[in-house]
C-alpha cells in the first residue's frame, strides 16, 4: 500500500519541481532587470523577441507608463523630448500608441535606398528613366510634375524625397530599387525590424495613411537616430534650399529648386536659441495630422524630439518650441 502511494506521489512531485525552477528562473530575470514590469514589452514577450530582434530590455528608453510633462501637450496627439545624451525623458505623451507616420515614412525610405547604395547595388549619380506615370491625386496629392520616360538621378531623387517630401518620388526610388512599391515596402519592413521598431509597420514609401500602414513615437525615436547615422541623410537635412534638373521624354531640361518642409528650416518659425539640426522629416496627412521628428543637438547635448498635432502647423510647432524649451 505505501510503495503504491509513493507511486502516486511522483507526478506531483515532478511538477512542484517544475514550477519551482520557473520561479527561480522568473525572479532571477527580475533581479537583472527590475523594471521589467514597467516596460512595454513583459518579461516572457521580451525572451520570445530575442530571437528575431536586436535589442535587449536596457534599450527601452521610454516605459508605458511614462507621462513626463504630457499635461502640457493637451493639442498633441504624442510628444517626446530625450535627452539621448543621457537617456533622460524630458517628455512623454501617447509614445507606445499606435499611429499614422505620415511622411515620417520617408526617413526608412531613404534609408533602403542609401543601404543599396552603401552596397553597390545602385549608384548615386545613377540616372533614373521613369518607366510610368504615377498618380496619387485620389489620396489628395498634387499632380505628378514628372512623367513616364523623363530622366533624373537617384541623387536628386533622395534629396527631393527628403527635402521637399516629395511622394512621387518615393515611389520612383520604390521601383528602382526593388522593382515595385510592395517589393520596396518588404525591404522597409525588414529594416524596421532590425532596429527594434517592432511596432512599425510600412505598405508604401511615401506615408500616405493606410490602416496596415503604422508606427509609434518610440519607433519613430529608433528610426530618427537611426536616420542620424547616415552621412548622405544628413548632409541633405542641412539643406535650406536645393536646385537640380532633370530632361523630360522631349529633351527639355526641367530646372526646379525646391525649400525644405520644416518650418525651422524654411524660415517660417525661429528655432529656439543654441539648438542645430541634423535630420529631420515632417508629415501631413489627414489621419496623422502634421507631424515633424527632429535630430537636434545643443552644448554638446544630443535630442530627439517628435511631435503631432491635428490642429495646424501652427500648433505643431508651438509645441515643438514648448518641447525644446524644457531643455535647461
């Protein structure tokens, strides 16, 4: 009778076991990592994602749960200020919601492409043959200025991109590059993904809202200091003004000079004192509203800084002074 209940005893001892070594492996990982509950990702998603991520727990910045200074961004859909320097959050509202990039996007895009030409694979002083037209008037975008068999090279291409936003750029340097704008939207995807920025995801090169198409303000802080390590991406940020041509299917060369998006740039609204800009990519699109992500460094100091509001420009960059201003 006792051998048969020992017998019976040993399944539960094999799972008392069991869920005593979880717990010891449980709390250890909470000793090494004490805020781990804090953070966006919990302990067992954050060990699921380190195999397909390159990030561990340290490189969470900003919690869920941070709302530093949020009560003074009411007109703000998110906000964020860091000080990357020394990874300090000066400012936190809605950064782990999801959200429309608009042309935020833009800042991956180029990034593929200089990847491509970082590789070998494109050139550029390459020139480019349009091969269609492009029409993106029925999601409220201007008419094409550039047609089907016009030459331009992927260098004016980038700096039109970034400069000016231009969105049928984008999807020229799309097609380019990887052969279609799906194609392009894959490369994106899986750029995104290497840096951490789990919570994006891009259908287009250009940003213009689609329900599959989404990031974060956090996402967009990895992308934007991503963006910063690109020399060509910052050398075309400091632009105040660019001019280039390119020959139409007749023959005719097509001169334009085009004036950065960002306000601070263009001279639209003065930039709080000491403070320089190194990338930077604006956005406006219904579902967005009017976005703009920074790069900024002062006294030696790096901040990234991202803002939208659905109001106005206006609003957007009184906000984007007010973020600025917090630093002391």
């Amino acid at each position: 009778m006792i051998k048969s209940m020992l017998k019976s005893l040993i399944p539960v001892v094999i799972i008392c076991i069991f869920f005593l070594i979880v717990s010891i492996f449980n709390n250890s990982v909470r000793d090494e990592y004490p805020e781990a509950g804090q953070m966006k990702f919990g302990i067992s998603e954050m060990l699921k994602a380190s195999d397909t991520t390159e990030y561990t727990m340290d490189d969470t910045v900003v919690y869920r749960s941070d709302n530093t200074n949020a009560e003074l961004f009411d007109d703000c859909y998110y906000a964020l200020l860091i000080n990357e320097t020394d990874k300090q959050v000066l400012a936190a509202k809605n950064v782990h919601e999801r959200m429309y990039p608009a042309s935020m996007t833009k800042y991956m895009t180029a990034m593929v492409v200089c990847d491509k030409i970082n590789s070998g694979d494109i050139n550029l002083n390459s020139t480019v043959t349009l091969t269609r037209d492009y029409d993106l008037t029925y999601d409220g975008v201007a008419p094409a200025d550039i047609f089907y068999g016009d030459e331009i090279t992927v260098k004016d291409l980038l700096y039109g991109l970034l400069i000016e936003s231009n969105n049928y750029y984008a999807l020229i340097l799309a097609d380019y590059v990887a052969g279609s704008e799906e194609a392009f939207a894959v490369l994106m995807n899986q750029k995104a993904k290497s840096i951490g920025a789990t919570n994006t995801h891009y259908m287009n090169p250009h940003g213009l809202d689609n329900p599959e198409h989404y990031s974060t303000a956090y996402d967009i802080y990895l992308i934007t200091k991503e963006a910063y390590k690109y020399d060509l991406i910052r050398t075309i940020d400091e632009f105040e003004s660019y001019s280039y041509s390119y020959i139409s299917s007749e023959g005719y060369l097509i001169n334009r000079e085009i004036t950065p998006t960002n306000y601070f740039l263009n001279g639209n609204v003065e930039l709080p004192a000491n403070f320089d800009i190194h990338v930077w990519k604006t956005g406006t699109t219904d579902g967005a509203g009017n976005c703009l992500s920074m790069y900024v460094t002062r006294d030696d100091k790096t901040y990234i800084v991202i803002a939208s509001s659905g109001d106005s420009k206006a609003v957007l960059y009184d906000a984007m002074v007010q973020l600025l201003c917090l630093v002391k």
